[in-house]
C-alpha cells in the first residue's frame, strides 16, 4: 500500500492510501478521490518525503520495555472542529430545505420562471438546474440560490 500527501483545487490537503502508483492515477482520473473538506474531484497528490529506511546504520538496538501499562494512542482528527461544524450546518440547511419546500426535480428552471412571472402560486422550491438553466435565471432576476452539496455525497 501506498499513503500519498493530496491536495484539491482549492488547497485542502489530506492523505489517502492506495494499491499502487498507477490505483491513484486511475482513481483520481475517473473523479472516484475527492476532498473530504470541499469535495472537490480536482485532487493532485503533494510533495512529501519519501519515508526509507537507513541500511547502512546497522540494525537497530532493541527499545527496553516497561512493566507499566503503555499510555492510550491519542485520537486523531480527520476534520477541525471548524470543518465539523461546516458539515453540520449544510446537512442542517438541506434538511431544512427538505422539510420547507417543494421539489420539482429537472423542472426547477421552468418552476421559477412560472413563480417569478406570477403564473403559479409563490412558493419554496428546490430542484436541480444545469448552469444554463442558472445564467438564463439570473438574466430574467429569478432570485435563487445553490446549495451546497451534502458532506459525504460522492465519496
């Protein structure tokens, strides 16, 4: 196994272990390795030094032991606590969407059009649009806003 030193686009490093040289090439060309933080598919890995071991030291003299118990291994954080409440807030954020508004799917273009243009009842919404359908919205002065995506979606 082989751990590398990544890093996205938008300068969040992170590490990841893979089989091999050419898992990770393969991995991050079909945009399976992603940022835990922003969940960014544009990853590369970092420099790092490489970990070898001296050979021409001889070998090692053996660490003496201790009868006493030997301390807990500290955790470790994968996310600051910054990161953590991030993540909370936007799985918070989409529940409350969820729970407010009505989902409209592909038609979330043609929706807000209809809302904005009076032809339907005002309402919450929320759908998927292509960055298209976006620019053709902002031009008309639709008022609309993209979430961001859930932590852990596509991972």
């Amino acid at each position: 196994m082989i751990r590398y030193a990544l890093i996205c686009d938008n300068a969040h490093a992170f590490e990841s272990w893979f089989s091999t040289s050419a898992g990770f090439e393969d991995q991050a060309k079909r945009g399976l390795v992603t940022c835990p933080v922003c969940n960014s598919a544009k990853v590369e890995r970092a420099i790092m030094a490489p970990n070898v071991a001296r050979t021409d030291l001889g070998p090692k003299a053996p660490v003496p032991t201790s009868s006493a118990p030997s301390p807990a291994p500290a955790p470790v954080a994968l996310m600051s606590e910054k990161e953590k409440a991030f993540r909370e807030m936007v799985t918070a954020l989409h529940r409350h969407v969820r729970e407010s508004a009505e989902h409209v799917g592909e038609r979330f273009a043609e929706e807000a059009l209809k809302i904005h243009h009076g032809e339907t009842e005002e309402r919450a919404i929320y759908g998927e649009a292509t960055p298209d359908d976006a620019r053709m919205l902002h031009e008309e002065g639709v008022e609309f806003l993209p979430l961001p995506r859930l932590p852990g979606s596509g991972n």
